[in-house]
RNA sequence: GACCCACUAGCUCAGUUGGCAGAGCACCUGACUUUUAAUCAGGGUGUCGAUGGUUCGAGUCCAUCGUGGGUCACCA
C-alpha cells in the first residue's frame, strides 16, 4: 500500500533545491502516517458557490477540494487560497483550532498542492469571506513550484507545452478555453434543434476529398495500405444525404499537412454542415444565425471586440460578388475573358500567378490581394469561380462561377459553403480536371472518387453545405490573436537539448 | 522554405565598452493568531539554450546547431 517515496529519483533532469524541499516535506507526511498522494474527498461546495451563497452558508460548515495558490503564515495562524474550478477562496488555519499537531502537518503544506479541507464559513475583518478550517486533508503532494503568482506564465513554448501549467495561473486562458467548450455547445445546441443530424464518419480515407490541400499520410499494417488523415469530410456527409439523412453535420477535426502559422495548426476543427433542398441562400442565413447564437450565447452582444477593432456581427452581412470586391479594394473592373487578359490585368496589379493558372485562378488570387484584409466587418464574398470550386454548383446564368460563397471577418477566411454540386456527370469532368492539375504537379488538387460519382448517380438533392473554422471563430469571440492560444495542445516540436 | 528576434535562478526579468552572475516573486531560517502581491530580519539556490571559435579574459563578439516567436512564402 503506502510506497516508499525515500529514494526517489527524478529522470531526465537535476533536482533543484526547491523540489528537493517538496520531497524532503512527503517524507515527512509519510513519516506522520500521511498518504502524500490521497484518495477521493467528498466536498460539499465549490469556491464560487461559497462566495455566492455566503448569506445562507455564513457560520455552517463546508468541504472544498482544490489547489492551494497562495500561503501567508503569519506564526501561530495562516491564511491561504484554495483554486477549484469554480475560482478561489481564503482558507483560514489557526493553531488554536487545528491543534499543535494539524497546525504543524498545515507546515507542510506548500503552494500547488491538493488538499481538501472542512472548515467553517466565515468573513474576516478585512471583508474576505473565508472558510476557518478544522479539517485539513492532503489529496496530492505537488513536487514542482508553480510559475510566479503575480506574474503568472508568460513564456509561449512552456505555455504550450505545460498547458496544465498555463490553465493553473493564467484565468484569462482559463476563460478562453471554457468559452470554446460554450461555443461548440451552442452551434450543437443550434443545429440539433433545428432538425440536424450530428454524425462521425472517417478520419482515415483512402482518397483524401472535400478540400485542395495536402493530407498527412498513415499506414494500416493488417491491410497494408496507406491511408490519409481527412482534409474534410465532405465526400462523407454527402453521401450521407444521398442516403437520405436530410440533414446532418459533423463538428469535429480535420488534418492538413502545411505550414503552421498563427491561422493555421496541422489539425483543426471544422464543423460542416449539408441540408437537402437549401441553396447557398439559405446556408448563408444559416451562418449568420450560427455565429449570432454564439456571440449571444457566450458574449452576450453581436456587437464585439477583437484586437481593438469593433466587430458588428448583427445581420444580414454584406454580401459581395469576388469581382465586386476586386473592383471596390483595387478600382479595377476584372471582366477577363482569356487568361491573357486576366494575367495583365493580374500585372497591372503586381498580383502572381501560375502559369498553369486559368482565369478564376488568377481572379482569385487577385481577390485574395487586394481584398481579403479589408473585409474587417462581417462579409459574404459569393460568385467563385468554378475553376476554383470543384465541388461547387455552377452559377444558372454564368456557368464560369459557382453558387458559393466564402465569409470574411477580421480579414480571415472564417468559413465556406455553396449549393452542392449534384450533377454526376459535371463533377467527374471536375474531378478529372483536377486530377490533370494534380499530374501536372499540383499536389493539392482533387483526387478523383470514383465512389462519390457513383454516390452521385444514384441521386444527390439539391442540397446546401458549409464549412466554419471553429478554432477561428473560437479566436473571434475570445479576442486571441493566435490560432494556438484557442487550441488546448497546439502542435509543436519535439523539445531536444 | 527565407529573413528577423528571443533563449540568464523554479517563475518574471535586469545585466553598461568583453573584466568576480543580479533583482522581485517563489524557496530556506527566525519573528508574528483576521492577512491578502501580508510584513520584518537574515540566506542566492545558476551547465547564462548547445557546441565550437576569437581573446589574457565571453552571458556579452563570431560560426554552426536546437527550440520558440514574428514577417514573408505556402495554404479554401
């Protein structure tokens, strides 16, 4: 039962003499006959809830489990804060009260340990109201100092790396990362209600579809086959409407194997969503709804703030074909009708291009150019190219765009949906245009799926999807600047030295 | 992938022209029974990211490498 912790060793690294402290003081609360490292404590309440019900619970006994975070010894008395979930309370220990003996296993005590404590809720003289304690319980030893209590934790790669260290003294990425799970709730919440059908379908595909973008790749060893982490799952939520669930969404992670960036981590969270009979009309009514239900949910107010930049999420939002939106940023009317029109139109606006790009290719490009940053205030970008849209329905009067649209905030691409391609014939001729990218070196064109086609053949309804980056909008709500501070473990390397 | 910046005590940071490694918090010792960034007295706990080089002497200058951050490139 009771291990020896004497003669433990640490690996990897030099003791210091602070952790050599905190094991010195384990002996000593094994050598009381103390469990350093305890077992389940029943509490009674949380901190806030002590705090909040202070009126009913003044004089009466309570049990709190949590962090110690702050100890002031003041001789034969102490006080202390306790951190649970919830927030934090004083704790206030007396000699008097604990005894010789409790005061002294209180010594032991350090700043980041476990314990659970039973005491009486009271207000000291200064207005805090504390909790006296008469029962003080050891549930978990900490052998390492926490960061400073002032200054909290401010290097970025520990940070990262050690985010329980991070979540310990940093509330403000406490709050963060408590509103992403309030966020994600909401847009469930949202879609259930309306009749959404939350569904999982592969992580691992043999063709990785639904996105140009290139996928990371992983081996079954049984099958002996490569398989790709997905890039979407688009194919799948399709074929889920061709099967006919009508409506259904799938909210969860993708993988893209490019650059990291303060946009962009290796795998990411998306929710997409297809509803049968719906155009990209109605989705981008529907995105609007979303991101207002969010905003309402977890700040309260459409009317939001992101790094200093007043953000007006009230409906509708602008909605802007991507020629309109070259021709407002850079004043020139882009009406190409060959690709070498559209590449001198491209120079005039010292915008580059492939030599293998087409007309929609380099219209795009300019629009990311010239217009993506200053679309700051909520805006749909609608009328994409088809060249640029594989998977997109063509436009009823010009077939050279699609029925999509994109969505900008803050000058980031937040999401992207259209009016489904449903025609089977049509998107294998897109398919096999793409695979002709592919082969002439475009790895992050299509590939083609057969299967899909065939899905497509036996009838796809006419049907609208979108796509919304979570973890952008996550960045969005919570004011941060950088992907990774709205992902819990961000992706890093390997630490060596 | 290119360029720029950073890396010093457990944490937050100073460190001058190349001349004995510093502060606050934390920690240790002592005092203190309503404090709260408790206070008071004393104590510096370190492979200055790593490896080479220049130099009488390197935290500081040079080179290479590592990790992180930023900008660009890339990227539905």
């Amino acid at each position: 039962m009771t291990e020896n912790h004497d003669q433990t060793e640490i690996t990897g690294e030099e003791m210091n003499e602070l952790m050599r402290v905190r094991r010195e003081k384990m002996a000593a609360i094994e050598a009381r006959g103390i469990e350093p490292f305890g077992r389940k404590y029943n509490f009674t309440h949380r901190a806030a809830q002590v705090l909040e019900e202070f009126e009913q619970l003044e004089g009466k006994s309570v049990r709190l489990a949590g962090r110690i975070m702050a100890v002031r010894g003041h001789g034969k008395a102490s006080f202390a804060h306790i951190m649970d979930m919830s927030g934090r309370i004083q704790l206030y220990f007396r000699q008097d009260v604990l005894g010789a003996d409790g005061y002294e296993e209180f010594g032991l005590i350090d700043i980041g340990d476990i314990v659970g404590v039973e005491g009486e809720v009271f207000r000291t003289n200064r207005g805090e109201i504390s909790v006296k304690v008469t029962g003080l319980e050891i549930l978990a030893k900490s052998l390492r100092p926490l960061p400073d209590k002032w200054h909290g934790l401010k290097d970025v790669e520990t940070r990262y790396r050690q985010r329980y260290l991070d979540l310990i003294v940093n509330p403000e990425v406490r709050d963060t990362f408590i509103a992403r799970s309030r966020i994600i709730q909401s847009i469930r919440r949202n879609l259930d209600n309306k009749g959404f059908l939350e569904v999982e379908t592969p992580m691992m595909q043999p063709i990785a579809g639904g996105a140009a973008a290139r996928p990371f790749i992983t081996h079954h060893n049984a099958l002996d086959m490569n398989l790709y982490m997905r890039i979407a799952p688009e194919l799948y939520l399709k074929r889920l409407i061709v099967g006919g669930f009508e409506k259904v969404y799938e909210l969860n992670r993708n993988f893209r194997n490019e650059g990291i960036s303060i946009k962009h981590n290796p795998e990411f969270t998306m929710v997409e969503l297809y509803q049968a009979y719906a155009d990209y009309q109605d989705i981008m009514q529907l995105t609007e709804e979303i991101y207002v239900a969010v905003a309402l949910d977890v700040l309260g107010t459409t009317k939001i703030t992101y790094q200093g930049q007043e953000i007006d999420l009230t409906p509708p939002w602008t909605r802007m074909t991507m020629t309109e939106a070259v021709k407002k940023f850079s004043g020139v009317e882009f009406a190409a009708k060959s690709v070498e029109e559209a590449r001198a139109i491209a120079d005039s606006l010292e915008v580059k291009y492939d030599k293998k790009d087409g007309i929609g290719k380099i219209l795009s490009n300019i629009f990311e150019e010239v217009a993506e940053e200053k679309l700051i205030q909520p805006t749909f970008i609608i009328g994409h190219p088809t060249e640029i849209s594989p998977l997109a329905k063509r436009n009823k009067e010009n077939p050279d765009i699609t029925d999509r649209f994109e969505f900008f905030i803050y000058g980031r691409e937040m999401g992207n949906g259209f009016s489904e391609l449903n025609d089977p014939i049509d998107q294998k001729e897109r398919f096999l245009a793409q695979v002709a990218d592919r082969e002439s070196g475009d790895d992050e064109a299509h590939m083609m799926d057969e299967d899909y086609v065939i899905a497509l053949e036996h009838g796809l309804p006419p049907t609208g999807g979108l796509g919304i980056g979570i973890d952008r909008m996550v960045m969005l709500m919570t004011d941060n600047y950088s992907i990774r501070d709205v992902i819990l473990f961000p992706h890093m390397r390997p630490q060596r030295d």
